[in-house]
C-alpha cells in the first residue's frame, strides 16, 4: 500500500501526534522509528513525501535527506528541526530539501507545508507519467498522440489501412493532424522507403493546376520552355497526399478519378501516357457527401475515395489526451530550442482543458512554444505591459500585485523572512523563489532568528 507521507521520527510521543494530525487532515502516514527503516520504503516510484526529524539514534534525517534524492532528486523531504539547527536547515533546503519545521510547531503548519509538498509530487509523477508513456509507446503512437479511446481506435485503423495498398480519404477538422495521419499510414505501409508527396489543393492558382498534378512538356503553354513531371510522376511508387481535396476544380476532379481507375496520367500538351504506380491519400475539413449533394464535388470521385475512410476527433472532443499532447510538444520545443522548459502543472492542465481549441492540435502546439519559450499559456504575448495597470493582461497585474504585497510585507518585518512567509502563508522556499523571481532584497540570516 502507498502513503501520503513517510513519517520517520524516533520520539514516540512526537511519531504519535505528527501521525494523529495528518489522519485528522486525510492524510494517510506510515511511521518509522529509525531512518534505516523506512528506506525501504522510498523508492522513486512513492507517489508521497518524507517528513524526518533532523537528530535521532544511528541514521539522522539530513543522512535520510541524501539518500532519499540519491533514489529520486524530486522527492520533497521535509524536516523537523530543533532551534538551534535552523543554519543547518537552511543549507539542507539549498541541498535539495522541500522545507523544514522548527520544534515546537502547530499540527496545522504541519499539514499545511505536507499538502503543498504533495500537490509537488502529484505534478512530478504526473508528468512522468506522460514522459513514460511518451517514451515506452511505438512509432505510431509517439507520432499520432493519445491514450483516448477515439485516438486508440484511430491508431488500429491506420496500421489496418497501411497494409492494404488502398486509396484513403481522411476527413477532420482544420488542425487535427491529417498529414500527420497520412505521413503515418505511408510510413507503415509497403511503400515506405519511397517518396511521401503532400500537395494542398487549396494553394494551388488554378493557372497552373494541372501541370502541378500531371507536369508538361516543352512548349505546352506560354513559359513553358522545358518539360516537367508532374506530382503525381514525382511520387511514383510511394505515396501523393491531396489535402484540402473539397478545393480541387470540378474539371480536374474528372482527370483525378480516372487516374485513380487507370494508374495513368498524360502531361500537359502531349499524348502518351504514363503508368504511376501511386496511393492517393486525399484529406478534406468538410463533409463531400454533403458537397457531392449540392454539386460542388463529383459524387462518383468521392465513392471511389472513400472506399476506407479515417474520422480525426476535434480536440474538444479528447480533452483527456491535452496533457499528454502538451508533454509531447513541450518536448519537442525543450530540444528544439535547447533551453529547460518548466514542466505544466496541473492548474495549467485544468486551464489547457477548459479552452474550446478550436485551433485543433495545431493551436495547442503553438500555445505549448510559447510556453516553452517563457510566455506562459496567454495567448497574446505581444501586448507590451501598461505601467500604469490599465490595459495590462491578468497575470501582469497578477504579478505585480503579488510583488507589491510581498515588498510590503518584508518592509513591515524589517526584511525578516520568518515572520514575512509566516504572514503570507507560504512556506521559506517559496518566499526565497518568489524574492528572487521579482528580485526583492530580504535579510537571509535565519539563523539569528
């Protein structure tokens, strides 16, 4: 069974009371008299935190506090110290300690500095949790993202329609990752080793269309001094994705589907045709039954693509694969840009799942860059801060709210940092990472307090 908290304390009187008042909080403990005792219990996979006593018989908590990190760096240590070890406490939180208690403390500090720790150690086996199942999945599912049941369902399909040759369509919102879908279905198929050709219809200027699809020869129009291969000779043997298929003009619709039945095209301006030994993988945002119906697509080209169909779920639709798709981008991003990214917490999953996305995988991969690169989950970066505080985004104002109140308090303390972080009811190491972060000067002798 695992616990909240790992208790190691050798004064019984004082093991029975830390373990009285987390029972009484909801928080379930498991006490040790020694610290030999309970490293058999700390591993980096507890999903609690240690609360050790700094002096005790044989091994001592700051010998605990080492060995602890050696098994996992991220697991919060918190410790209960004398008064006359508050330097030595403080060194201990530069070690890697979460915080620590002077002797004697109310059970409610206790419980307070223990919940915090916690809510760390959620976030920190959360993101592991993602991290893991970013890097124990295959191929396919590092590539196509999520632990959904549209997304697993998604996954089966595509290594099912890989190895039949056929042609695909995939229909799916703007930003769902169609291409992505498509690179997928080339790279699991028999023609992998070949050329993945991807063509947006909807880019294409209409001048120039069918020679994009088909090449031409020397002289075919005005411009045209040598001859070209087109896409779909470009793509011979491997694989032509047409996104955006709903945009193709009604005339080329007619040449598409008769290469699709006869694996033949003929460049623009000659005779002969050319055998293409190619997979049409053609994508589209909108419903082309319903396009067919009102004669904007031809009916007979969209039942000969839509022999094996794909559907990629919006991402509304999956919230529950956002953190892991975060986790994937913040990555990618950690790499890209060869900087340490801050890990999302989970105040920042509930905000990411709460949004419409109507932006798709798309937009939340632009929000996670930002994120990567320091701009937080706003998404307008650009706007410059307003001294005044009119205009400004929340979380400026948040900030600058929270540098005021903190200026203030430590003012009223003299600097003092103890009675400042036990006003504002945070704990030491945050106050010293909040200081720092809105670079504020405090008076860091805590050991003359």
């Amino acid at each position: 069974m695992s616990y909240d908290v790992i208790l190691v304390d050798d004064e019984v009187h004082l093991r029975t009371a830390c373990s009285q008042a987390f029972e009484l909080a909801g928080i379930s403990v498991a006490s040790f008299d020694s610290a030999e005792s309970a490293l058999d219990a700390i591993d980096r996979n507890h999903p609690g935190v240690v609360v050790t006593d700094v002096k005790m018989a044989g091994m001592g908590g700051l010998q605990l506090l080492t060995a602890a990190l050696e098994r996992d760096p991220q697991l919060p240590v918190i410790l209960i110290t004398g008064h006359g070890d508050i330097a030595m406490a403080v060194q201990a939180i530069k070690d890697g300690a979460y915080d620590f208690l002077e002797k004697p403390f109310a059970s409610e500090r206790l419980v307070e500095i223990t919940r915090r720790a916690l809510d760390l150690r959620r976030l920190v086996i959360e993101n592991r949790s993602l991290r893991d199942a970013l890097d124990t999945g295959d191929a396919l599912e590092r590539s196509v993202v999520g632990r959904s049941p549209e997304m697993v369902q998604l996954r089966g399909l595509i290594e099912s329609y890989a190895a039949t040759d056929a042609d695909i369509l995939i229909h799916g919102e703007t930003g769902t990752g169609k291409e992505l879908v498509a690179r997928s279905l080339h790279d699991l198929s028999e023609r992998a080793g070949k050329r993945f050709v991807a063509l947006n219809c909807a880019a294409l200027p209409e001048n120039i269309v069918e020679s994009e699809f088909f090449g031409h020869v020397a002289g075919a129009f005005t411009g045209a001094m040598s001859a070209r291969e087109g896409k779909f000779e470009y793509a011979n043997g491997g694989t032509l994705f047409l996104d955006e298929i709903e945009s193709m003009p009604l005339d080329l619709q007619s040449q598409l589907l008769r290469v699709l039945q006869e694996r033949k095209i003929v460049r623009l301006g000659a005779n002969e045709e050319i055998p293409v030994d190619i997979r049409i993988i053609a994508a589209t945002k909108e419903d082309l039954g319903s396009a067919s119906d009102a004669g904007r697509f031809r009916a007979d080209l969209f039942f000969r693509l839509n022999v094996l169909s794909l559907e990629i779920p919006p991402l509304r639709a999956r919230r529950d694969d956002i953190p892991l798709l975060f986790a994937h981008f913040l990555e990618q991003f950690a790499m890209r840009f060869k900087r340490d990214v801050e890990a999302a917490s989970p105040v920042h999953h509930a905000e990411l799942m709460a949004r419409e996305w109507r932006g798709n995988v798309r937009e939340l991969q632009n929000v996670a860059m930002r994120f990567a690169l320091g701009f937080g989950l706003e998404a307008d970066n650009q706007q410059a801060p307003d001294p005044a505080g009119a205009g400004q985004r929340l979380a400026d104002q948040v900030n600058a709210f929270e540098r005021d109140v903190i200026r203030r308090t430590l003012d009223a303390n003299a600097g003092r940092l103890k009675p400042t972080y036990e006003q504002l009811g945070v704990s030491r190491k945050t106050l010293y990472e909040k200081i720092r972060k809105h670079g504020l000067s405090a008076e860091t002798d805590e050991a003359a307090e």
